[in-house]
C-alpha cells in the first residue's frame, strides 16, 4: 500500500511540475473578426505575390513560350493580366485609365517586371482604401451608351478573380518549364 500512495503521490507531481507551466501562460488573444475588407485586401496581397512571383521566376529566354500556337505567350499572359488590373483600378479611382497610354506589346522580362510593378503599385491604394462602409459604393464605368454602375468591391473582387484565373494559365506555363511556381515555393525559399 505504500509503494502505491508512493507511486500516486510521484505521479502527481510530475502531473502538477507538468502543468504548472501551461497554466502560467497567458491565453493567447483571440483573433480579430475578418471584415470582408481585410478579406479582399488579404486576397489581392496574395495575388500580388503570385503574379509578381511570376516575373522573377520564369527565366527570361522563356517570356515567349506557348504551349501551342493559339494561345497567349507567358509576356503576353502577364500583360493582359496588368492591363486588365489598370482598368478596374481606375474605375474604382475615378480616374483616367494610366494603363491607356502603355506599350502591352513588350516581351522582354526587365519591361514586363516593371509593368507588373507598376500596375501593383497604382492598384494597392485601392485596395487599402476599400472599407466595410464603403465596399458598396456605386462607381460609373464606360461611356455613353456602355455607361454603368457597378459597386466598389465588385471591381476589387473581379479584379482578383481575373488575375487568379490567368495565374492559373501561368502556373501551367511554368510546370512546363519544370518551374514550381510562387504559390507552390515554401515562403522561406522564396
């Protein structure tokens, strides 16, 4: 009966030495609510990473590959995805399109880098600025007879929509090419 009480009592220290630690720590603090906003931002850093990811990765000898003839090249894939961003980034601007006056027939990797900056660059304070109250806002785009009004986020996702989809045409580009592609690279590879 002793070496049981003896065995009881060791087993509850080692029990209690065990737990102590554990219930010195402070609970971690609860996460914030996602607010769509946080959400739409958290997306559009994503897609930034991928498609600028994109750039650095592809060697440059290979910015003119297609897979088959009636497809768009790796250049011309990630400048439609940029010319495309600068559209509905101005609209949620309100502002003339910058992307109007750009030469999207480059092909050389250094020209289509600094597109893709670019592009980012005039898009993300769109992004930063978009909030819960003012997601819904109504926003005109086109002219004239094509004139309508679509809501601030509805730009914001498609655009996400848009480049996401055509990243997953340059995910395909690279595989070929025996590249693992940005979202597939642990983060502490890249």
């Amino acid at each position: 009966m002793r070496l049981q009480n003896r065995r009881a009592g060791i087993v509850a220290a080692i029990v209690v030495v065990a737990v102590l630690p554990l219930s010195a720590q402070t609970p971690a603090a609860p996460r914030p609510p996602q607010t769509f906003a946080a959400y739409l931002q958290g997306q559009y850093a994503t897609l930034k990473r991928n498609i600028t990811g994109s750039v650095d990765k592809m060697p440059a000898e290979h910015f003119a590959f297609k897979p088959v003839p009636e497809v768009m090249s790796y250049a011309e894939m990630l400048t439609h995805i940029i010319e495309t961003q600068y559209g509905y980034c101005s609209t949620v601007k309100g502002a003339a399109n910058p992307g109007a006056s750009l030469n999207f027939k480059v092909t050389d990797r250094v020209a289509i880098g600094q597109l893709v900056k670019d592009s980012f660059a005039y898009c993300d304070d769109a992004f930063a600025a978009v909030t819960n109250e003012n997601a819904l806002e109504m926003l005109t785009r086109g002219s004239a007879a094509n004139q309508r009004q679509l809501a601030r986020v509805n730009q914001l996702t498609q655009l996400i929509v848009h480049g996401n989809e055509h990243y997953g045409n340059l995910v395909t580009y690279m595989r070929m090419k025996g590249i693992v592609p940005p979202s597939s690279t642990p983060t502490n590879q890249e």
